[in-house]
C-alpha cells in the first residue's frame, strides 16, 4: 500500500479528514487490537510507540525496538509492522516534504541521520525523555488543533525541530559506543544526490543523471535502479525527480526566483520540460503552484 495523500491515511484508518492536507497527528491507543501492515508514502512520519509485542520492519531490516521507543522515516521508506500490540499511549506525526518548502527545516531536515535506513535501532527513550518528547508533541496538538493562522505553521515546525534535535541527542547518548554500519543503498543513493545538488552550480554541470550517480556508487545504472526499487518502491530516476521537484517548490515559495529561473538554477537547460515533470509530480504547474504559495 501506498499513501499519497493524508485523506487516504483517515479514510484507511476511518477517521475524519485531517486538519491540514500537508501535516496530521494521531495517537494510538494501547485498547486497539493487534495490527498489522506494510506501507510506503509520501511523509516524513515520527513515532513514539510502547510495544508490548510484535516486529517493525524498516527496509528490508528488522527494526529493534523496546518499550518506548520512536523511530523517524522519509518519503518512499517501506515499514512493515506485524502482530504489533501497545503497551501505551503513543503517537505518530506525518507532514509532507511540502510542510516544510521555504521554511529553512526543508533544508535543515536532511542533517538528521536517523531518517536513514543504517540506522535500523529504534530511539530508546527514558522516562524523562518520554516527557520531553510529549511535552512537545502536545504543543504541536494545541497549535494543530485551535484554529490556525499565519503562525501556526512556523511554530508548529519550530515544535517540530525541537523534538528533532533532543532526538539527535537521545541518539548520540545511545550510539555512544556502537559504531554504525555502512547503510543500505537508499542512504547512499540519499547522500549522493544530496550532495550532488548542496555543491550548486547546477546550472553549469546540468541536472544530476542516473549514469552520474550509478557509477559514483561503482555500479551500472540499471543495477541501481533495481536495488532501489526494492528497497524503496521508486526507480532511480523517480527518486531524482521527486528530489528536484521538491527544491524547485522550496525555490518557488521565495519571491525572489520566477519559474524560469527556478528551472535553471536546478540545472534545466529547457523550462518547458521543467514545468512538465512539475506538473507531472504535482499535478498543477509550477506557475499555478507559485501562485497559490503567493497568496
């Protein structure tokens, strides 16, 4: 299964529709029976989940959990949860890669390793964790659930960071004396292309290709693509495609870049194909997108 959209994840779960199309919070009941399902979407999610039984599987791994544990995934991650029960209260926040377009989170999100597949231990959180942890999901609840504003979005994603960087944290202490593996494919494929688009210039050395990555990573590009579609649901060329898209949304929020421009300096000799792929990944056009953030 695979969720595009936050009205799909309601209607799935038979709740009422979200509050906002791109960010939603659920909290899980320890009362709801054994579940189980596999699921890829278009969302960040972070947990914080007691489990009194049951196996969280992430990628292909097996995902080590505990009583109090969270764990944090990116867009086109597989999660596989199986006969899983609850100990506890917990919750999960989803928001799409959209949330957080021209907020500096859009691009502060990707210095945090624990959305990586090498990374496949739970966050094993104590008690006095937990209670920071909650203090802040329940301020994102407030400010989710009150009638939103011009606001509500900045400090919700400052909420957001927050819990982000006591997570950091949380796992530095945890990982203080484990050395960590090399990480499957979709981390280095991640990596790669993050840096590949970091170093600028795109404009001069053109749009990052399969062929430039593939062999970055000693292997042929159709190889690539393979081992991607397994771990991930996307070929290589999709997950290019919904990496640009998203910078050019991040671009086209700022008054300072038109379509154009935004185009180019993502390393699109040709705008039309730009607003092509844009349309095709988002369904409306970049100008229709620029228009809309505008107002």
């Amino acid at each position: 299964m695979h969720f595009k959209s936050l009205s799909d994840v309601h209607a799935c779960n038979k709740y009422p529709g979200p509050e906002n199309p791109l960010l939603t919070l659920f909290t899980c009941n320890p009362l709801r029976n054994v579940f189980s399902y596999e699921v890829t979407t278009d969302f960040y999610i972070i947990a914080l989940k007691q489990l009194r039984s049951g196996e969280i599987r992430y990628g292909r791994t097996r995902y080590d959990h505990q009583s109090g544990s969270m764990y944090f995934l990116k867009p086109q991650q597989a999660i596989q949860l199986k006969d899983i029960a609850l100990e506890s209260d917990g919750f999960e926040i989803w928001f799409h890669a959209d949330y957080l377009s021209g907020h500096s989170l859009h691009t502060a999100i990707k210095k945090y390793s624990y959305f990586n597949y090498e990374l496949n231990e739970a966050l094993h959180v104590s008690p006095k964790e937990q209670q920071i942890i909650w203090e802040l999901f329940r301020k994102i609840e407030t400010e989710y659930t009150n009638n939103q504003d011009e606001f509500t979005r900045d400090i919700i994603l400052g909420h957001i960071e927050s819990m982000l960087n006591y997570s950091q944290r949380f796992y530095k202490r945890q990982f203080l004396n484990r050395t960590i593996g090399s990480g499957t494919t979709a981390t280095k494929f991640n990596a790669i292309l993050s840096a590949y688009l970091e170093e600028g210039s795109l404009s001069e050395r053109g749009l990052p290709t399969v062929a430039k990555l593939a062999a970055e990573l000693n292997m042929s590009a159709r190889y690539l693509s393979d081992l991607l579609k397994q771990e991930t649901g996307k070929t290589a060329l999709e997950l290019i495609h919904i990496t640009l898209v998203s910078e050019a949304k991040n671009l086209l929020n700022s008054e300072d870049y038109t379509v154009s421009e935004a185009a180019y300096r993502l390393g699109f000799d040709n705008p039309p194909y730009f607003s092509r792929l844009f349309k095709k990944q988002t369904g409306i056009s970049p100008n229709q997108y620029k228009k809309h953030q505008l107002n």
